[in-house]
C-alpha cells in the first residue's frame, strides 16, 4: 500500500483529499436497500437479505453525516437505493439536507415506479435533478429486466417528473449484449423528442447477478450514435459523475457514456458511498470501507466525526479489479448503494 501523499494546497481543512490527490465532493447517499423492483444486474429474484431497520441511519444521523461532508468541501448528494422512493418521509431528509450549508447539489437516483406520486413534494423539498432506469422502451424487455410489470408506472413517473419541473432528468439504460442494445437507437430517439439526456452504461460484474448481465463495451456504440446524430464533445459539464457527454450541434439532444469498465474513470473519481446501515464505500470494485453508525450511536462529537471521515477517505483505492478479479465483489449493487 502506498505511503499517503504529504499536505499540500488542496489538501487543507475545508476539502477532502484521497492518498492519490484525488478531491473528494461528491456523496452518494442509500436511504435504504429495497426495491419494488429486481432488475437482473442490480438483485437477484428472491433476495431477502435485506438490512434490518433497526440498522439504518436515522434521518437526524443523516444529516450530520452529510454536515460533515460538506464542513470538507462536499458540495454534491445523490440519494440512491435501493429505490429511495421507498424510505419513508424522505421528502422531510431532503428539507433537513437542503438547510445544511455547503451543500449546493441534491439529486436523486430512481426507478420512477413511485415518482407520480413524490415528484411535486421532492421538487419543492430541495431535489435538483433526478437520474431514473430505463433500459427498455419495450413492456415485455422491462419485464424481463425487472422482474415486475413496471413499464406504465415509470412512464408516468417520467411525466410527473416533467410537470415537477426537474432539470434535466437523465435516464440511465445499462446496455446489455442480446437483451437490450437493439434498442439503443430507438431510445436516444426518444430522449430527444423528450428532452431527456440519455446515459449509456456498461454493467458492472457486481455479485452474481451483475457477472451474469451479458457485458458490452459501449465504445464502439459511443462511435455509432455520433455518427448517426452528428454528435459533438459536450462543451459543458452536466453533473459531478463521470459520464462523457456528447450532444447534437443544435445542443437539444445529449447522450453520455459510462465506461466502466473498458475506459475506466479512476483517475479522477471524486466520491465515496454511504450505505443505509452507515457504512461508507470507497470503492464500488474493492472491499475498502468503514462503518460510521457505531461511532454515531456511541456520541461522537462533531471534531471526532470530521477525523473519522478522513481516515475512512485515505483507505480509497487506486482503481478498481473488475478485469483482472471479477469474483471478488459478492455483495450486489443494491447493498452498496447504486
């Protein structure tokens, strides 16, 4: 293991640095580790392991972890699941969150089955901008992707999240090899006749479910789409991930591409994920992490908490090993927080 880096100029007490120089402003936040649904990549049919409620931060032990964060220059959440819609009075953690100073960017991540009935209250709660699952604009592929009849429920979803007034909305597909790349081109159509952005995302060998998800490389898609909508480098960018976005000349039609896997993005990864049991992930492709609620539970002072993050940032690895170790992550995407 490397020898953490010495202090440096941004290396001070108002921002979060890793051992690699890497500045951390960005959390992604699990409300909790159910779903309605179990899309094939993220939970496998008939997982029950669900994490106990007795274990999930409360929503007072949110927001002072979140405070912490932002005390060190975390300036963007992303609430995740699980489907977060299914976290009770998560309206109210979104009022508490949005107060917290230093904090400038709360978005939200969702399978949109709920969204028809939260958009409105979420909007005006303090949620900026919302990312939702599609991968399939075919009832029958959602099915089988899902797990659930949810195709009508997410498209209204969608819809509520138009009127609500949520800018921009993503919708994030993970392609999938004999599943659901035929669509691709029918859906960047589509969210440019809606005004959506589109992000293509290579599947992850998270678990077994995410090893069995009939991987693609979305390179050579990446060069088919720009080729047919005459795509050009986004001249902005459009949220904290690390999405590479292209968008047309007349800037009304934009699609980005998350390469995960076959042009990785560690170099410049920028955070860290909170699970609903308190545990913080440095990693999505490594075991490194460090658990918060029991030093919560047990009183830790504001001073003691800044401290414990720092320690939990300086284990963040270099890079994942999914290529090269495939089998090492056991626990599944919704464990971890999306």
């Amino acid at each position: 293991m490397e020898t953490p880096a010495p202090a440096t100029p941004a290396n001070v007490a108002n921002t979060l640095t890793d051992r690699f120089g890497r500045r951390v402003n960005y959390l992604r936040l699990s409300v909790t580790d159910r779903c309605d649904l179990r899309c094939s990549y993220c939970m496998p049919k008939g997982f029950s392991g669900f994490e106990e409620p007795e274990n999930w931060l409360r929503f007072d032990e949110i927001s002072r972890v979140v405070a912490a964060f932002a005390r060190m220059g975390v300036g963007r959440v992303r609430l995740t699941g699980g489907e977060p819609l299914l976290r009770r009075g998560l309206p109210r953690l979104v009022s508490q969150l949005s107060e917290i100073p230093g904090l400038d960017d709360i978005s939200l991540s969702t399978n949109a089955t709920q969204l028809h009935k939260h958009a409105q209250t979420l909007r005006e709660a303090g949620v900026h901008r919302i990312n939702v699952s599609l991968d399939s604009l075919d009832k029958a592929c959602m099915e089988q992707i899902t797990g659930r009849d949810s195709f009508a429920s997410i498209m209204a979803g969608l819809q509520a999240g138009k009127q609500a007034g949520f800018d921009p909305i993503k919708l994030n597909m993970v392609v999938m090899r004999g599943v659901n790349d035929h669509e691709i081109l029918r859906m960047a159509q589509f969210c440019f006749d809606e005004g959506f952005i589109l992000r293509l995302i290579e599947a992850m060998p998270m678990g077994a479910t995410g090893r069995n998800s009939q991987y693609l490389d979305i390179g050579p898609i990446r060069d088919q789409l720009v080729q047919h909508f005459n795509l050009l480098p986004a001249a902005t960018e459009l949220g904290g991930g690390p999405a590479r976005y292209w968008s047309s000349a007349d800037r009304k039609g934009t699609i980005g591409f998350i390469s995960p896997i076959s042009q990785h993005f560690c170099a410049t990864c920028n955070r860290v994920r909170l699970s609903v049991d308190g545990t913080l992930y440095m990693c999505l492709g490594q075991e490194e992490r460090f658990e918060l609620r029991p030093l919560l539970r047990a009183g830790i002072s504001d001073s003691e908490l800044d401290a414990a993050i720092r320690t939990a940032i300086e284990l963040k690895p270099e890079r994942h090993e999914f290529i090269e170790q495939p089998h090492k992550i056991i626990r599944f995407m919704s464990q971890t927080g999306g």
